[in-house]
C-alpha cells in the first residue's frame, strides 16, 4: 500500500493474521502472559489473582488515545498473577497479567 501525505510517499505493508496466531503464545500451551498492544492507562481491573475465566472473558479495561481496550482470557484458565493495578500507566508490551491452564 501507497500512503501520499503532502506530496511525501510513505510504503506500508499490511499482514493479516487468523485468531489462532494472533494467540499463538497463550493459547496453544493453554495459559501465558498478556502484554499491553499500546500505551495507556489501567482503567478497571475486572479480576483478581486465583480468578478462575473463560475464553474471552474481559480481564481488564485500558484506555489510549481516548480508546476503550479490552484485555480478554485468550482461552479458559486461570488468572495466576496481575502486573498492574487501576491508575496504571503501561508501556506498549508491558506484561499485565499472566494466566495458566484452568
């Protein structure tokens, strides 16, 4: 793809990914860490350590850049330890929480 931005030319390239790869590290061995996607703030955390969940349940819900994000359990587990609290600020890639098989 073309980008044109005043009179500058930009080249990207887009790659789309299946749900099964975009879970690739969480869901295959059935548990894993979640990692903040963009810098934000910690808006609500919806669960706590030990929190047995099932596939897709929201965990927490980050705002950044005036967006909702919802963090979901890739698969059924359970919630064995949380890197964040509300009010944090987390970079892009930061690990917020860590699951394993339920």
């Amino acid at each position: 793809y073309v980008a044109l931005v005043d009179q500058d030319s930009c080249f990207f390239e887009v790659i789309r990914t299946t749900g099964e790869a975009q879970h690739a590290g969480a869901g295959r061995a059935g548990g894993g860490s979640l990692a903040a996607q963009m810098p934000g703030q910690v808006m609500q955390v919806l669960v706590a350590e030990g929190d047995t969940v099932e596939e897709g349940q929201p965990l927490m819900i980050l705002e950044a850049m005036k967006m909702e994000i919802r963090v979901s359990a890739p698969v059924s587990s359970r919630v064995t330890r949380l890197f964040v609290a509300q009010g944090d600020t987390v970079e892009r890639g930061q690990q917020l929480a860590e699951v394993s098989p339920a």
